[in-house]
C-alpha cells in the first residue's frame, strides 16, 4: 500500500465521493436493524456500578414528557430545579445554571468560564476526573500546575499550601470524590480556606458525592460546585448542574476573553436559565427528569439521605470484606459512594464484569486499567434489597471464576451491619 492510499486528501476525497453520486451512485439503501426489545436483556439489569444508577419512577415517568422549552410552565419548573438546587449544594448564590451534558460538561463550563489563555491554574490531581480537569484547563491555553498525589492518598495540607505559594494560581480544581480510585479528599474544606486566603478561586467537582455526602458550598468557601445528574440525585445522565460563587460570577461577567465554547459559555446559559430567553432547545425531558430527582432528595431531607448512604454503604464493605475480598482503598480516605473492590489474584475486572452482568444481571464497573471493581453506593442503588442481590452476585461470580469466597459470611455480614445500623438510627 502506497502512502497515497493511507494519506488520501479529504477535499479530493469529497469530490470523489460528490462525482459518483452525479454520475448515479446507488443510494445508501434502508437499514433493517433489531428492535430494542431484541437488544435488551430479558431481565433489566441492576446498575450497580459508578453510574449511571437506577432512576426512580417519578424520574423515569417525567422522562417521557416534552413540554415548550420557552413556555411558562418551562419557566416554573427552572425556577423550582434552581431553588432545589440550593438546597442540595448548600448555597445562597443566585448563580445556579443546568447543563445539557454529562457532568463532564459542566466541569468543562466551570473551567472554560474561569480560565483563559495566561490564566495559572493549580489542579490537584489524584485520579483519572481530577487529571481530566486539568487536561481541560491546558486546552483553554491556561497555565496549569498539577500537585500529583499518589495513588490511594490525599493531598497533604501542607503539599497545598506549598504549591499555592509556589504557583499563585487564581484558580485551583479538586474532586471530592475522585470515583476512578474510590479515594474520598476528606481535607476539601480546609484546603479550600488555604485557597481562598491565597485570593485563588476553587472549583469542586462533586459528581459522586453530591447528596450522597455532606457538602456546603457556602460554609466551606467553594467557588464553583458541579455534579452529573446521573449518579447520587439518582436523574438520567446527560443534564447537569452547576453553582458559581458571588466571586466566581463577577470573573465570568467581566472577563474580556471571549469563550472558545459558544454552547458552555455561562453568559449565554444565563439568558435561559435566569431570563427564560433562548439559549439553545434544551433538554425539557431531562430538566423534568431532574426536577423530580431533586424534589425526590428534598422530601427524604439531605441529613436522612447521607445517613441512608453511609449506613448502605458500610454494610457493603461489610459483606465484601466478609466475603473474603480486600476493598482497595485505606479507611482514612475511603469513598463511601463507590467502594472499590481489589481483584483477587487471576480475576480480571472485564471477566467479573462480564460474568456478574450475564449469570446474574447486576452492573458493576471497572475502573481504568486498576486492578479493582466498583460497585456504586448513590441514591436509588442504596436499597437493602439492592444489597442482598448485589453481594450475593458478587460472591457468586468469583466463586464460579475460581476465587474462594465465604458467601454465607458475607450475606450475614451486610444482613448484622444493616441491623446495626437500623437500631442505631432509630435510637
């Protein structure tokens, strides 16, 4: 083959291509494909793993309604979403915007708002999300600094107030809960006041903890919160949402650098979500999707929510250290709402995953070439009965993959944690 062949010019290409179709191509014919009732399995599958997670029936029924996305009853509801919110982020600030994307988009909005060419920016990274953000911040031409930690670690106090002194960012990014490594960055309040002392900006990103844990964006200083609606607040994935500080708004109003994202770009998001003007056609079966999740968190209350996911989640650990199986994570920084689950030796994540979800239709995650599964511990999958199932599959799968496992002692395990933990609420 001759580099012209593996090099071939697109406009030639397309002339090519426009040429035959002048001179009497034969049209693309008409696909016959499956329908999805052939594709899906016949039992739906328990989403147990890092997300997405299952959807309540409220959230799944207003999935289904499409409304005018400029009309009155439009505005209504995003004016509810954002005072629902505030609640779930803790905060006071008039600056609460949706995303139509995953949660990723909105880290992207939170960076591509703040920062610009010449802007330093220091991203603590210590996992996969939290190097994404600063991947990000590099292709807005910003000057960023990485503070590496170590793999199962957080960042040391003292390693922040370091690099802050040495760098003088006016923005630094951190994950709460860095969901790749199941690692819990326990000390975000304190180095957020270490920032902010600095006169640096703090963006958070709180995909996996939002509801699942205690946040307060206010009390603690955070700039810029952002989440997925996909995981704790238990929504479709795909819209999301994201909270500037009074601070962080007044550097977005008055930057003189136009945004090189024309669909991120908060200015214009505000003439929909603040004005009710057009933005772009939003999502509307999304937003009332994630209206009805977030109604759903504000009836339980957040104080009964973070009890709920705490005590689901340590009866997990509970039954998986039972089973025999080493969680990955030390207990000083470990992530309640995705617990990461060490592979035993000969067990790789594509065979468990693969194994769990055909033998016995529960979705667990992989993570990124680490030698761990995770199982997810976010809104709707902190069921008992969910517990009892996935635990029970979980022991399963490595007992038919070879890997010896006490499942008895697992099942008892989560059954006397869960116990433990009824009783405990109930005094």
């Amino acid at each position: 083959m001759n580099d012209n062949a593996l090099h071939s010019d697109p406009l030639t290409t397309s002339r090519t291509s426009a040429a035959a179709a002048a001179a009497g191509a034969a049209p693309v014919p008409c696909p016959t494909v499956d329908t999805l009732d052939r594709i899906l399995p016949e039992e739906p599958l328990l989403m147990m793993g890092a997300g997405p997670v299952p959807i309540p029936d409220a959230v799944a029924k207003a999935n289904t309604v499409v409304i005018n996305h400029l009309g009155d009853t439009m505005a209504r509801v995003i004016q509810q979403v954002k005072t629902m919110a505030r609640y779930v982020f803790q905060t006071r600030s008039n600056w609460v915007l949706g995303v139509a994307g995953p949660g990723s988009a909105a880290m992207e909005m939170a960076i591509s708002n703040l920062a610009w060419p010449g802007t330093r920016v220091l991203s603590i990274v210590n996992g996969f999300f939290s190097q994404r953000m600063a991947e990000m911040a590099g292709r807005v031409g910003a000057e960023v600094t990485t503070l590496d930690v170590a793999n199962r670690e957080i960042a040391s106090l003292e390693a922040v107030a370091q690099a802050i002194e040495r760098t003088r960012p006016a923005v630094v990014t951190i994950v709460h809960g860095e969901t790749s490594n199941t690692v819990w960055n326990r000390e975000l309040k304190e180095i957020v006041q270490i920032a902010k002392a600095a006169g640096a900006l703090v963006v958070v990103d709180a995909v996996c903890t939002l509801s699942t844990m205690p946040l307060e964006m206010d009390a603690w200083g955070i700039d810029v919160v952002i989440t997925g609606g996909q995981k704790g607040l238990s929504s479709i994935p795909g819209v999301s949402l994201i909270a500037f500080s009074d601070a962080a708004w007044e550097r977005v109003r008055t930057r003189t650098v136009p945004n090189t994202h024309w669909c991120l770009d908060a200015m214009l998001a505000e003439n929909f979500w603040h004005n009710a003007g057009y933005h772009y056609t939003a999502p509307v079966s999304g937003v009332l999707a994630l209206h009805e999740a977030l109604r759903l968190v504000c009836t339980e209350t957040l104080e009964k929510r973070f009890a709920r996911h705490q005590r689901c989640s340590l009866a997990l650990q509970s039954g998986v250290t039972a089973l025999g199986l080493a969680l990955y994570t030390p207990q000083t920084c470990r992530l309640n709402s995705v617990v990461g689950i060490e592979l035993p030796e000969g067990a790789t994540a594509r065979a468990v995953c693969n194994h769990i979800s055909q033998q016995y239709q529960v979705e667990i995650a992989g993570s990124f070439g680490l030698p761990i599964v995770r199982i997810g511990q976010m809104g709707e999958q902190c069921r008992e009965h969910n517990l009892f199932r996935t635990v029970h599959a979980l022991g399963r799968t490595m007992s038919d993959l070879g890997v010896k496992v006490d499942l008895p002692a697992g099942v008892a395990a989560l059954e006397e944690s869960l116990s433990a933990g009824s009783r405990e609420a109930r005094r």
